[in-house]
C-alpha cells in the first residue's frame, strides 16, 4: 500500500512538471506562432522590390516634410526622422506597400468582382491590426514634436502654412487645376475648381486658416479627436479588426 502510495505521489508530481513544461512549451510555440504570423502580414512582401520602392518614396516624402517643418528639430534631429521612429516607419511601410499592391492589381481592371474584394480582405485585416497596434502611438510622437516646436516658435504656424502653401503652388496647383478643368462635368471636378477660384494666393489660404480656425474649432476638434481615439482604442481591445474581416469575406463568398 505505502509502494502504491509513493508512486501515486511520484506520478502527481511528474504530471505537475510535465503540465508546467508543455505550458512553457506552448508559450514558445504561441511567440513563434506570432513572429511568424507578423512577417506573413507583411505586404512589402507580396510586391516585387517593395520595401526598396517603399523607402525612395519615403526619401521624397521626408525632403518634403523637412521644407514644410522649416527649423523645427525634435530631439535635435530633422522633423522626417520622426518616420524612423518604430510605430510611424510600420504604418508609412505597410500603407505604402498596400497602395502599390492595390495599384498594381486595379491597374487594367475594368470590372470590380465580389471574388477580388475578397482576396484583398486579408491586406485590410493586417493594415487594421497594424493601425490598431501603431496609429494612437505614432499619432503622440507626432503631436508633441509639433506641440513643442509651436511652443518654441510662436511664427512657427504662420511658416508651416506659407511654406506648404508655396510648394502646392510650384508642384501641384498646375497639375491639380488641369484635372479640374477636365472634369468639371464630376462633383470633384467642381470642387477643385471651386477652390482654385478662392485660394488663389498664399495670402489667401493664410487667411481663410486664420479666419476660420479659432480656439473653440480646435477644442471641438480635439474632442472629437479624443471620443474618435476611445472608440477606436475599443473597436480594437474587442478584436472587432478580425471579426469584420471575417464577416466581409463572408459578405463576398454569398
């Protein structure tokens, strides 16, 4: 009896190690699993030398950003190197990297069928999960850069807006009213031309911001900001990212 009793111990005990191994076991594989997961998520790698592309875009978006920033330096370096930062360099990748996947699937399509949406909902999934993970960090990163450069330079707006205001005049104004002019029969179209006619000058643009954006505008945006920022902080804590991919591929089999 006293044997059988040893062994049933031995054996309670074998079993408790045996549980704690494969729990840590399943823990490792659950971190692979994750690892593997994250770099299968990975658009840049569904497009040919798409981090390559996605890196000289980055390179132009940044000599653009740092023009517009004029001598706003967070942590002493240029504004753009906010973009190397972990949250911000994910989402600019991916989201880079989806545009030119999407582009180059919708390039000579003619009709949009139920059967290509639905391949494209796992792309949205990972940008959604991404954004859920990266948008409200990288989103903080950004804003206090600004917030202190403002702070230190109380001319600091006043530049941004002349400064965006004058490379929209040299690289895109031309480009954006010919596309005007040639749609003006479209809603965009009118739109675009609608506001060429009105901001004709730096000076315009200045002072329609200056006229239209006052203290109690900002305090409604930052409100909205904030309820957008907790429904979206909820949308996500729910997993309700997967739950709608789901449902829309699901949509599109019907």
């Amino acid at each position: 009896k006293q044997w059988y009793q040893r062994r049933g111990r031995e054996f309670q005990t074998f079993q408790h190690y045996f549980i704690q191994i494969n729990l840590r076991s399943m823990k490792v594989i659950a971190v692979l699993l994750a690892i593997v997961a994250i770099s299968m998520a990975d658009i840049c790698a569904d497009v040919a030398g798409g981090r390559a592309q996605a890196s000289e875009m980055k390179n132009l978006v940044s000599t653009g950003i740092d023009n517009i920033m004029g001598d706003c330096y967070p942590n002493g370096d240029a504004f753009s190197a906010l973009l190397n930062s972990p949250s911000c360099s994910a989402l600019f990748y991916q989201g880079a990297c989806y545009g030119m996947k999407a582009a180059a699937k919708y390039a000579d399509v003619d009709v949009v069928t139920y059967g290509m949406l639905r391949d494209g909902v796992s792309d949205i999934k990972a940008l959604g999960n991404l954004a859920c993970d990266h948008v409200e960090t990288c989103y903080n990163e950004v804003f206090a850069a600004v917030s202190a450069c403002a702070a230190a330079d109380p001319n600091f707006v006043d530049g941004v807006i002349e400064r965006a205001t004058e490379m929209y005049m040299s690289q895109a104004q031309a480009e954006l009213e010919a596309y005007g002019e040639a749609n003006d029969n479209t809603i965009i179209g009118r739109l675009i031309n609608g506001a060429m006619d009105r901001f004709t000058s730096v000076d315009s643009i200045k002072a329609f911001f200056m006229d239209n954006v006052d203290d109690a505008m900002i305090a409604d945006a930052e409100a909205a900001f904030e309820a957008v920022k907790q429904t979206a902080a909820n949308f996500c804590d729910s997993g309700c990212v997967d739950k709608t991919a789901k449902f829309v591929r699901k949509l599109f089999n019907a």
